[in-house]
C-alpha cells in the first residue's frame, strides 16, 4: 500500500511539473519573438527607422496611447516614431522588463510585452526626459511584428517641458 501510495504521490508530482510539448513550443517562438522585441527597442533608441520598418509584416497595425487614435498603419508609425526621433537625444529604455503574452486562458504566449522608462534628452534643452513605457508586441509565424500596442502618459512629457 505505502509502495502504491509513493508511486502514485510520485506520478502526479512528475506530471504536474513536466511541461507539455505545445507550452514548451511557445516558449520557444516567444524567444525568438524577445529577440525581435529587443532589436526593435534597440533600432528606436539608435534612431534606425529603416530597421524597424524590415521588422514589420504587410499587414501590421500600431495602437499607440493618443486618443482617439485606434490603429495606425506602419507607415504612421515610422513618420511618428522619426519625429521623435527629432525631438530628443540619447533615447533608451532603462529597467526593461521583458515577459510572454498570456492569453484568454491565462496560458503564456508567443506575444512579447514590455515594461520600462524611456530616457532621453530634449535635443532643444538637452534636459532629461522620464516617460514610463508599457508595450505588447504580436508576431505571426514568420516572426514578424503584426502589431504593437503601447501605452505611456505623454502629459508626463509635457509637464517635463515645461520644466
């Protein structure tokens, strides 16, 4: 009975702890998705919009934090994301936090999110900027960026201005 028991008490703690091969898979396209994420990051801080624009698919959309501002398509994006790229200097995402997608289930996913302060410099002042960053990015099979969604409070922006 005590052989029984242990067996038993054994399985359910192997089976609980082993990962099913559809998870691992996902595990394995949300690496290779972390490493798009992070050169997508990189490409905006070195100001490489034509680095960015290889890394989308045909049909990728952008929902950014302006209001009323739904999707975007690619192209608004890069004009967006170059005049930015205007307005400040030594632009990079300090404590970047990188994490899978979950989906409706709670189940990890192939997407990318990211949590971080943006920090730059005015290039008409040369003062330094902090804007909290939230992103999620979603691939398709080709490990291409469909889409992006980010959230920031621009007004923290704006208020830094004014300073």
């Amino acid at each position: 009975m005590k052989k029984y028991i242990f067996v038993t008490i054994s399985a359910l703690a192997f089976f609980a702890c082993s990962q099913p091969k559809d998870s691992a898979d996902t595990l394995t396209k949300f690496n290779k998705n972390l490493v798009v994420a992070k050169q997508f990051i990189e490409s905006f801080s070195t100001k490489d919009s034509v680095g960015q624009v290889a890394m989308f698919s045909d049909d990728f959309t952008f929902n950014g934090s302006e209001i009323g501002n739904d999707s975007s398509s690619k192209s608004a994006l890069i004009s967006g994301d170059k005049e930015i790229m205007s307005m400040y200097n030594d632009i990079k995402l300090e404590d970047a936090d990188y994490y899978p997608g979950v989906d409706s289930s709670y189940k990890i996913s192939s997407e990318v999110r990211v949590y971080g302060t943006w920090v730059s410099k005015f290039a008409s002042t040369g003062k330094i900027s902090r804007m909290k960053y939230y992103a999620v990015f979603k691939f398709n099979d080709a490990g291409l960026i469909t889409n992006l969604e980010e959230r920031c409070n621009l007004a923290d922006l704006s208020k830094q201005l004014d300073k």
